[in-house]
C-alpha cells in the first residue's frame, strides 16, 4: 500500500473473478485520526477514493508484475456518492465494504505494464454506496527520478524567499474538531478574482495520514482534503450551510502538474451552483509558482446533525 502505519492500511484481502476484474476486501475504520474527524452521522464518503487508490497500488503489485518500488500517480480521479445511506455509522460496528475493481486501456512499454484505466464500484453490507474512476500510471524508480529531475529544471524554485507561514482557519469552519486536520489558512498569497475565495493550503509534513512516508511532492490525499475543506469554507461563507453539516457526494479532480514541497501552495473556490437548498456545486483550482497545477468540482450535501454523536 506504500505505507509504513498498518492503522492506514484500508484493504483486507483481494481476489480476482475475472481477466481484469477483482473485488477487494475493506472495512472503514471508526476511530482513524481523519477519516473519523466528523459529526455528521454518516462515515466520511470520501474514504472511497483512498479505497480505491490503494487497490490501485494492490492489484497491479499482486497480479500484473509491477514492482513493489515503482511510482504510482494519478491524474484525474472521479467519485459519486451513490447511496449516502449505505455510509451511516451505526455507532456498534465498521462497516464491511467490498470494492469491485475493472481495469482497462492498459498501455505497455517494453512488456511491462504503464498505464491503466479504473472504474470502481464500493458495496458496504451489500448495498451501493460510491463509484471512483480514474486513471493510473506507473514508473520504475529510475525512470520517475529522472522524470522529477527534469520537471524540477524548469521551475523557478531556486532562490525562494521564505513565506509567512499562513494561520490554520478554526476547525469548525470546515468541519473538522482537531485542528491537525486543518489544512486550509487565512493569510492568501496571492489575489482574488470577484466571487472567489482564496485560501493558503497549510501544510503539516509530521501529519501522520498525509505524510505517513517520505514523499518528494505533495501528496494527492493532502490536495483533495485542500480541495474539500476549501470548498466547505466557500459554501459556508455564501450561506449554503454549516460546515460541520456538509458531507462530500461528489468530487471530480483533475491534476495537471506535480505540487513542490518547498513552494507555498493556495486553493481558490467559488460557487457555481445550488440545485437544491441542500445542496452546492463549488469549482476549486490549486495554485503554485504562479501556475494552476489542479482543478476540482465539488458537490457538498448539508444534512442534519440530529442522530450524530
């Protein structure tokens, strides 16, 4: 799972029913320092695109030869919550998950396998409950080193000034109760277009989930929390609801360049629609070295807290 706690290992077991088809084993952990940092009654849907992410690191490693060393990435990431429902937390139990996994449009170089395609689908007790799609690439060692070393040449990192380190905005802003799970700040480094929100992305690197292995970038789970917790603070601050209501059913990320660890990094959101009055469409872009690196569209649903712990 290239991870070093077995707290953040998500998969139990995998088998294979088909030539490119599996189903994976997963339960969704109830006291996990992040996934669990919430009070709407539900488990936090956006666990599905880690499920995901790790079974795409698991089944290539056990049944098409890609080695245990290589570099995963991924540049778009799909993810609907299908049955809201299906992720209530009942309070007694984990809940129990299968995810069934198809792989497609796999690219080869040289004989060994490069690129794939994914499409998934997360049954908790037997019910829908999420689809995440996507696609993955996969370097050898070598290859990705070189690869970074060029990327790096043509980015003006050399000579950064050292930046006011942004202030975390207060948990209950983007519903979160522990301020470690915070990662989005006041203090922009950069300006705002009319109808936007900007934030400072606030990164943690002895966070224990987003930094729980050395990484020469920024990972992709610390961007998507960015991406969430951005658009809650913009949702919240047009009035669409409480953040400690908003629960993620949709997110739609695209990732066009790496994000430097030695870079400052802001998140800019803004509300594109609100079908229902439950309900807010926000598109986010992620911004470095005077570039976007990441775009995102994020649909939030505000529910009642009234059965929540």
């Amino acid at each position: 799972m290239h991870r070093r706690a077995l707290a953040e290992v998500l998969i139990a077991d995998t088998v294979q029913v088909a030539e490119d088809e599996f189903l994976l084993g997963t339960q969704l952990p109830r006291a996990h320092t992040l996934w669990s940092d919430r009070r709407y009654p539900f488990h936090d849907p956006l666990i599905t695109i880690e499920v995901c992410r790790q079974a795409c690191l698991a089944i290539p490693q056990r049944y098409y030869d890609v080695g245990p060393d290589w570099q995963f990435i991924s540049k778009q990431i799909y993810m609907r919550v299908v049955n809201l429902d299906a992720f209530a937390d009942d309070q007694t139990a984990p809940p129990e998950g299968i995810l069934r996994a198809l792989f497609s449009n796999k690219r080869e170089r040289h004989g060994r396998l490069r690129e794939l395609t994914v499409e998934s689908e997360l049954m908790i007790d037997g019910v829908s409950a999420a689809t995440v799609s996507g696609d993955l690439m996969f370097f050898p060692k070598i290859t990705y080193q070189r690869m970074r070393a060029q990327q790096r040449r043509h980015k003006p990192l050399d000579g950064l000034q050292p930046q006011a380190v942004a202030r975390p905005v207060r948990p209950a802003r983007v519903g979160r109760s522990f301020d470690r799970n915070v990662t989005i700040g006041v203090g922009a480094i950069g300006s705002s277009a009319i109808g936007e929100s900007r934030y400072a992305a606030i990164v943690d690197h002895h966070h224990p989930c987003f930094f729980d292995h050395p990484l020469d970038h920024l990972p992709g789970a610390l961007l998507i929390e960015v991406y969430r917790q951005a658009a809650i603070a913009a949702a919240a601050a047009g009035g669409a609801g409480a953040p400690a209501e908003a629960v993620i059913t949709r997110c739609d990320v695209q990732l066009s360049d790496f994000a430097e660890l030695e870079a400052p990094i802001e998140c800019s959101a803004r509300v594109i629609d609100q079908p229902t009055g439950d309900r807010v469409h926000i598109g986010l872009t992620l911004h470095q070295l005077d570039g976007d690196i990441g775009d995102a569209d994020v649909e939030l649903e505000f529910v009642s807290l009234a059965d929540s712990r």
